[in-house]
C-alpha cells in the first residue's frame, strides 16, 4: 500500500463525486469516472468543463492546463474500468445495500492492494469493510461540499483498517491542498457528528412553533457569525440526507437530541427535500436553485403588526462590558443615555468604557472627532436608579443572578415612570421572574444584546406570556432604531441561541472526553467542514468555562433531556479554577497579560 495513488476511480458522479473527481484532476491524477448513469457521466464532464472554463477566465488555470485537467478526466458506466486503479473512493448514495454491493464488486474487480475509500458520512465503515474480502484496505474518506473549495477531509479508521492505507490517503489529501483529520468510525462522525445534532434541534425548535424560520437562521447567523442559518443549510445539504445521518447517529448513541425531529420525516416523505426539490424549510425558485421565493409562510415587509411607544431616553443599569456597550449603541443612535451603577466611581469607570471604545472608532476612521464627542454627551453617569425616574425605556445588564435582577426590577417599578418599558438584558434567566418582582410585568420584555454590544447585530426580544403588544412593538421598533436585527423568541431557557449553541459546545467536549478526537482536529474540523469562525474549545475558553456550564445547567433544568447534562470534564476543569481565557487556561493554556 506505498502506492503514490495516481489513478484514482470515483464510483458515483453526484454532485459530491464530480467534485470529488475535479479536485483529483486538477491535482494531477488520472481519474476514473464510473456510473451507471450515462446523463450522471455526461453532467459530471459538463461541470468540470464549465468549472475549468471558468478558472481560465480568472487567469487561475492556462488553456494547456485545462486541456490537461480535462483529459485526465475519463467516465464510464461499469465497475471493471477500476481495474488499475490505486484508490476506489465510491460516492454512491446512502444506503449500506447500495454501498456494499459496490465494494463487493469491487472485490473480485480490483488488485488486492488497491484501497477501498467509502464517503459516506453517516453509516459504518466497519460494517461496510467487515462485509469484503479484505477490510483491512477499507476505510472512510469524508470530503466536504463543494469537494473544490472545502478544505477538509475525515479520513476514518475502522479497527481493522491497516496503518499503510491511512498514511496513503493521508498523504494523498495533502496533496490536494485538503487538511485531513484522522477520526473513529462512528456516525457523523466530528463535523457531522456536531452539526447535525446542532440542525436537528434546530428543526425541533421551528417545529416547535418557538421561532420563525427566518428569525432561527437570521440568530444563528449574527449571533454566531455562521455563514449560514440552519434550517437553510438543511435546505442545502437535502433534508432526507439530514434525516439519514440522524437516524444512523441515533441508532449508535441512542441520544434524544439525535432522534431526527418528525418534520424531517414529514418533509422527506413529502418530497420536500430542500433546494434539490425546490422547496424545504423555503421554498425556491425552481429545483436545484439557490434563490429563495416567497411563500405562505414569508413574514410582511416593513414593522411588526402593534403601535409602540415613543423613545426618547434610556436608562442602564450596570457598570460592566455589556452594560457601556449598550449605553454606547443606544447614545450613537441619538438617545439621551442614563448610566447607572452602584456608585459614581462605577458608572464613570463605566462611561470611560465607552468613551475608550469611541477613541477606537476614531482611530479607525468609523467615526469622527466631533461625533465621538456628541455620542458621549449624551452619556450621563449616575449612582442610583433614582436617575431613572424620567426615562422611556431601562435596559438592566446586572449580573447574572436571579436575585440581583428581581431586587433591581423591584426597584425600578417603584422609579420609573408609568409607561415606561423595563427590559432585562439576561441570556439564561426567566425574563417573567424579573417581570412578576413588578406591578407592572406588561412592561417587562427580554432584549438580549450580545456581546460586544457595539459590534453583534442581534438582539433577542424574548416575550413573556404577560408582555403586552405594545411593550413588544416598542423594543423592536427601538432595535431598527439602533440598527440591530431583532428576532423574537418566547421565555424560555436559551431562547434561540444558546439553546442551540451550547449543546453543540457539550457535545465538543463529549467528544474530547471520550478520546474520540483531538481539540484541535475538532477544532479544525468545525472551522474547515462547517464553516464556523472559531472552533468550539476555542470558543468555549473565550466565553468562559464556568459562564458556559452555568448556561449548560440551566438548559438541562429547564428540558430535562440527559443529552444535555453538562459533559463531566467541563464540569471538572471549572472546579479546578481553569475557566479559559481569562484565568489562562481552560482547554488550552495562555500567556499571562
């Protein structure tokens, strides 16, 4: 098995063989085309000749070079065209039946040496080997769509892979400018095996009727930088395809949270298998296009049904980060801006917060000398909550604790003014706990800015069964005020996107736990396969350990679902003090500042 691997078949000429065949090909291999289908063959020649055309056109490729690419690539429609080849990486749908009649054929097809590569992502690749007649060649060879441009690729070791096979592919996928990750065979396996629990609570919530669509995707985009939401990524990837891989992960780990949520079934048994059908969670403009349309489901144009109440001042409470980054995007719109903390020390700190955060914007031409200044008068530090006594809307960023929040909305009810909307800025809490410590818990209304304040678009409004129209129509008015996308969500633990981001981060550590893969291989294999600007250990250790299984606990208290019970060694490196960035170590180590 020290082959060079230097003609390589592709068994399966979808969209994912096509392109796995193009990569290969413009790599310099020769590459061996083979499906049964003679319009699959002819597609496939069809998009790498547009795709190379294309390369030409960006001065990426020569003429001669794509000549070259193009004869390297040859199709067929029978299995004894891999007669010579070093590599088979079959591409044929999800289905062991299909699968292991294939590597059969295989079997009495090609030289005993040759590797055998299956892409799947969901079923196991040691039942698929353990079904030939020689498993030790077999093993799992994940790429990602578009096979192109996604970097990496999950090279997966059954236990009777050999070593020689793995180093071979290994090699190979550098080769071809791809970051392999060395992973176990289990379903998912790490990118997948993260994401589709991530999507499937996702589906769960729509169907749930908590959120939207539009506002499930939109939270999970601005308030996680993904590049796209999850129910149109379901779209994307094929819903039947979703509800295959979750039904192989929940055969393997028996875990609710991968139980694939029934809308998937409905979906796919409807036909409505996302973008490739023309319609999934969206519906779009003809099958196969990326272009959504209209339909029954599109929220109107313009502001939310419900008058609001005129905002003229704000009031907010506390003297932390998020508390000077709310008072700064609240007084960079043109609100006069009450700043209150526990004392006047605290809240002048507070408002050099902002007026360092201002200076920045300055030096980075975002903002002029004579904006700065008037953004910053509008800023009036003071010591007490008796300051609030004349403003339209207070927006508290107290610590999280219960108690400390119920004790500041006592008294906010007693300062503010009648008519005057009281908003909790917590992103864990029962918002109508604050709201039954007033008089008045119609006013009470949930407004999640995320962190920083200045920077993150998003802003939960989270409506408790008492919130009145009126106070609900006024927060979001005030969002568009400010420039910040408002999604709504009902009260409950999470709301959107901690509901769905922190199990995904749970589950990270489950995996690390387990000695199922590395922190960085998951990390890399999350930034590279899914698309997410910061792997999740990276992630965790900048939110913080103990901030992150405060949140894990409250999620598990609120559904009592055992899946999301806080993995053990988060819970063991929060005791022993390594809570992240900020101690210097969490689940790497940092340089002291």
């Amino acid at each position: 098995m020290d082959t060079p691997l230097h003609t390589i078949a592709v068994v399966g000429l979808g969209t994912m063989g096509t392109g796995i065949a193009e990569v290969l090909a413009r790599a310099g291999r020769e590459v061996i085309g083979i499906d049964i289908s003679a319009d699959a063959t002819r597609r496939a020649v069809t998009a790498l000749e547009e795709s190379t055309a294309r390369a030409v056109g960006r001065e990426r490729l020569t003429e001669q070079e794509r000549r070259n690419v193009l004869a390297r690539f040859r199709t067929f429609s029978d299995l004894h065209a891999a007669a010579d080849a070093e590599l088979v990486i079959e591409v044929v749908p999800e289905s062991y039946e299909t699968k292991q009649q294939v590597l059969r054929a295989l079997d009495t097809v090609v030289s005993p040496t040759t590797i055998l590569a299956t892409g799947t992502n969901a079923l196991s690749v040691t039942r698929l080997a353990a079904d030939t007649a020689h498993p030790e060649r077999v093993l799992g060879l994940h790429f990602f769509n578009p096979a192109p441009v996604m970097k990496l690729v999950e090279v997966v070791s059954s236990v009777l892979t050999a070593p020689a096979a793995v180093e071979a592919v290994t090699t190979l996928a550098r080769d071809l400018g791809k970051e392999p990750v060395a992973v176990g065979d289990r379903p998912g396996f790490v990118a997948d095996g993260l994401l589709f629990g991530y999507l499937n609570q996702a589906a769960a919530m729509y169907e749930a009727k908590y959120a939207s669509r539009e506002d499930i995707d939109a939270a999970m985009r601005l308030g996680c930088g993904l590049p796209m939401g999850p129910l149109a990524l379901l779209d994307l990837i094929g819903i039947d395809t979703a509800r295959t891989v979750l039904e192989a992960m929940y055969a393997a780990s028996r875990d609710r949270l991968h139980a694939p949520a029934p809308i998937l079934k409905q979906l796919s048994n409807a036909g409505l298998s996302g973008r490739k059908s023309g319609r999934g969670f969206y519906s779009y403009d003809a099958p196969g296009s990326p272009t959504v349309v209209r339909d029954a489901l599109t929220p109107p144009d313009g502001a939310q049904p419900g008058t609001g109440r005129r905002i003229s001042s704000v009031g907010v409470a506390g003297s932390g980060t998020m508390a000077s980054g709310i008072a700064e995007v609240f007084a960079k719109a043109g609100f006069a801006v009450v700043l209150a903390a526990r004392s006047q020390e605290k809240a002048d700190t507070a408002r050099s917060l902002v007026a360092k955060s201002l200076a920045r914007s300055v030096d980075k031409g975002r903002m002029t000398a004579e904006a700065r200044d008037e953004t910053l008068a509008r800023i009036t530090p003071a010591d007490s909550l008796d300051a609030f006594a004349d403003v339209d809307l207070a927006v508290e960023a107290v610590a999280e604790e219960l108690e400390v929040k119920q004790q500041l909305f006592e008294t906010l009810d007693k300062v503010c003014k009648q008519g005057a909307v009281l908003a909790t800025t917590t992103s864990s809490l029962p918002v109508i706990a604050c709201a039954r410590a007033t008089s008045r818990p119609q006013d009470v209304v949930g407004m999640h800015f995320f962190n920083p304040a200045p920077a993150m678009k998003l802003v939960e409004v989270v409506r408790t069964v008492l919130t009145s129209d009126e106070a609900h129509a006024t927060v979001r008015a005030v969002c568009a005020e400010v420039r910040k996308h408002p999604v709504d969500c009902g009260d409950r633990a999470g709301f959107i996107v901690n509901a769905l981001l922190f199990p995904y981060l749970n589950n990270a550590v489950k995996m690390v736990q387990e000695h199922y893969a590395t922190l960085d291989d998951i990390d890399a294999a999350m930034k590279l396969g899914g698309g997410y600007p910061m792997g999740p250990f990276e992630l965790l250790d900048v939110v913080g350990l103990d901030v992150s299984l405060a949140i894990e606990r409250v999620l598990h208290r609120e559904f009592r679902d055992p899946g999301l019970a806080p993995a053990p060694l988060l819970e063991h490196l929060v005791a022993a003090g390594c809570l992240g960035r900020k101690t210097g170590r969490g689940f790497r180590e940092y340089a002291r500042r």
